[in-house]
C-alpha cells in the first residue's frame, strides 16, 4: 500500500480524480444537476477524461488504488450523515417498511435480470443500487462479489453498469412521483414516506421530499436513511450467498476450491456504523460532521471518477438492456409497495 501512495502513477490518479470529485460537488449545486448528485457527475467526468489516453495509461495503478481503497474510506465517513437518534425515533414501523421494501426490491430485480440475460454478479449490483441507496450501495456491495475468474475490468464495466441504471431511473421516478403529488391526494408526511422509500439516491429522495414541504422532506430523508442503514447487513448476506453460488458454480464445472474459504465479512462496513454511532452519540461540533460527510463525498467521488476512467463504453452499450429493463419494472413495483405503505401507515 504504502508503494503504492509512492508512485507518479498515483499522484497522477490522485490529482485528476480529486479535480472529479470537487467539480461534482460544486456542479451538483446548480439546479438542474441537482437530480444527478455529486457521485454521478463525479463518474460521468471520470468518463470525459478518457479523451486523453496517455493519461489513462500513466494513471492506471493509481486508478485501481484509489477506486478500491477511497471508496472504502468514503463509505466509513458517509457513516457520520446517519442520525441512528432519529431514526429510533422514527419507530419501529419506518424501520419494518425498509426492511420489506429493500427485501422484495432487491430479489425481484435480481430475478428480473437474470430472467433478462443478465450474469449474476451485474444483476446483484444491480439490485442492491435499486434497494438501498443507488451507487454507494453498488460500491458498498462490490467488494463482496469478487468471485473466481471475474477480472477487474469486468468488474468495473459491471460497477458502472449498475450506477447508470440506478441514476437513469432514480431520476427519472423522482420526476414521476413529482408530476403525480398533485393526483395521489397524500398528506405531506405520506408523500415523503414514499419519496423516501422509493427513490434510489439520497439526492433523488431530497428532490422529491422537497417538493412536498418541510414535513415531507423530513419524512423522505427519515425514510430514505432507514434503508441506508441496511446497507451493512445486506453486503454481509451478499457476501455470504455469494460464496455459496461460488461453490454452486465450481461443482457444477466439477472443480473443487482449495484453501479454507474467507468469511465474506466487509469490515470497511463495520466502520460505517461505527461513525454513525459514533456521530449519534458523542456531541462533536456540527461544522465537523458536516466536514466529514463533505470528505466522504469528495473520496467517494474520486472512487467514482477512477471508475469511469476505466470504463469501457461498447461492453455496457451491449449489455444494458436487460438491466435497465430489470430496474424500470422492479422500480415501478417499488413505487407501487412504498405508496400504498405510506397511505396504509402514516
């Protein structure tokens, strides 16, 4: 690691992912990107950069480094956003809710891709985007399925695969769910409770509250947190499926794997928690949590522009359109189960 940290390759990354990771930021302020958010834009730039190749190539160590070990340390900072305060006092039902909506989203888009043609390992990603909470919760699960025989740029072009789909329909939803506010007849807090535990991004979810109020934005963000707080159990179930479909796969090849099998444990998910609770319970400073969750954006988005430099753009045109079809149908169905939640029990 600390090699690593040594090279011009990495200093190289670090400076053009940094540059990423800021404009994203800043460009997520202006109100029409604003439905993007900050790791889309932060990807997309990552993406633009591969009109020079030359610095593609001399990068290439430090682009590997910086999406795998940033991204880690961006999700454990992220952790700091997560009130566990209120989300307790929310109550047990907003808690139940998440825990059904992210359940039966996460299987039935995984079915669904796979039913559509989709590997495995890209419609799992997938699923978990559409889930949880968009492209951390891809990032967050990724490192769990790194499987036999899966190379890296593989792995990549399935990472941004998955975000794609997620930023494609969380932004497209979150205008839907604002063009019907006026025809579903919700209070504020129903409109965000759906908004909430609908929506993929935390931006997406932001959008929509906003347009219902104060009350709705709230409830939205409450909502929203309840099933990013998921986030750390579902990589762990993940993981552990994961090896037991590897094991599926290597007897169905008639091979047998060596070496006593890793607990698929994401530690750097143990540290998300660890800051939640840590920013629950010990009274630091506002500024500084705001700080932190700034610098979890800012490595997050470095991760995600280190992502989009190694895409490669013919292989997602190709395999796309049995994931977008798998996240459209299985977001409309979460739209359907979050709004008749929100009227049953709210």
């Amino acid at each position: 690691m600390l090699k690593v940290l040594k090279t011009r390759s990495f200093w190289q990354a670090a400076v053009l992912t940094l540059a990423c990771a800021v404009l994203g930021v800043l460009l997520a302020k202006l109100p029409g990107l604003k439905l993007v958010g900050t790791l889309v834009i932060a990807l997309l730039l990552g993406m633009a950069l591969q009109v020079k190749p030359s610095w593609i190539n001399a990068s290439k160590t430090g682009i590997g480094f910086i999406s795998n070990k940033f991204l880690r340390l961006g999700i454990i900072l992220l952790g700091f956003r997560l009130n566990l305060m209120k989300l307790a006092q929310a109550g047990v039902k907003t808690i139940l809710i998440a825990i059904f909506l992210v359940a039966v989203t996460i299987c039935l888009t995984y079915y669904l891709c796979e039913r559509f043609g989709a590997e495995s390992d890209l419609a799992i990603l997938t699923a978990a985007g559409c889930g949880i909470c968009g492209a951390a919760a891809v990032m967050g699960v990724s490192p769990q399925i790194t499987g036999d025989g899966v190379d890296e740029e593989t792995k990549r072009e399935n990472e941004v695969l998955a975000i794609a789909v997620v930023c494609v329909m969380g932004t497209l939803f979150t205008l839907i769910e604002i063009g019907l506010k006026p025809v579903l007849h919700m209070t504020q807090s129903q409109f965000g409770i759906m908004a909430g535990g609908s929506l993929h991004e935390i931006a997406h979810a932001v959008a929509a509250g906003g347009a219902g109020g104060t009350l709705s934005l709230d409830d939205a963000l409450i909502m929203k947190l309840s099933r990013v707080l998921l986030l750390a159990p579902v990589a762990l179930l993940i993981g552990i499926w994961y090896q037991k479909l590897l094991a599926k796969r290597n007897q169905a090849k008639g091979t047998t794997t060596t070496g006593k099998q890793k607990l698929p444990i994401p530690w750097f998910m143990a540290g998300f928690l660890i800051s939640s609770i840590i920013g629950t319970f010990i009274p630091l400073p506002q500024v500084l949590i705001d700080g932190l969750v700034q610098a979890a954006y800012i490595f997050l988005g470095m991760a995600m522009a280190a992502l989009g430099m190694s895409v490669n753009f013919a292989v997602i045109a190709k395999r796309g359109k049995s994931v977008f079809t798998a996240a459209l149908i299985s977001s409309i169905v979460l739209l359907i189960l979050a709004a008749g939640a929100a009227k049953l029990f709210f």
